[in-house]
C-alpha cells in the first residue's frame, strides 16, 4: 500500500499547477497500481479487488528483481514527466 501511494504521490507532484493530468502521468500512475497489485495480491484482495483472491505474493529472487527494476523505471518515468512539466510552465527565455 506504501509504495502504491508514493507512487500517486509523485505523480501529483508531477501535476501540481496543472488542471488536467497528462495522459503519460495518468498512465504512469495506472500501470503502477496494476503492477503494485499484480506484484501484491494479498493487498488487491484487501482493497477489494477480486481476480486474485487465492494468490500470494511471489518473493523469488527473479520476481523481486522485476519488482525493483519496474518501480526504477517508473521513478525514472516521473523524473522525466516533472522535468516537461517544468519547462513547460518556466520555458527558458530565448535572447
């Protein structure tokens, strides 16, 4: 659930000023519940998301790594996304 809502959070840092997310960021952020699901499926079932009401989570070496290389490239993603939206919003002056 933490890692869910950090995500959330840095995408809304990504969006603060902005009225309407764009679209990579929202999907950024959808992606990441899925597969923060997907990697915790005790917690979807928790949230009341059905489909994977039997599964447990898997912690082998390979999935973990899967784990820990999707959410570097998320953050990488949103770095990305907040470095647009800046020049967008405080576009270098041409002299």
């Amino acid at each position: 659930r933490g890692l869910a809502l950090i995500a959330l959070s840095m995408a809304s840092s990504a969006l603060a000023g902005t009225e309407a997310a764009p679209r990579s960021v929202t999907s950024l952020v959808a992606d990441y519940i899925d597969r923060y699901f997907d990697t915790y499926p005790s917690r979807a079932t928790e949230a009341g998301l059905r489909g994977n009401d039997g599964a447990l989570e898997d912690f082998s070496p390979a999935r973990t790594a899967a784990w820990v290389e999707f959410n570097k490239a998320t953050r990488a993603a949103v770095n990305e996304a907040e470095r647009e939206r800046a020049s967008m919003t405080n576009p270098t002056p041409r002299f």
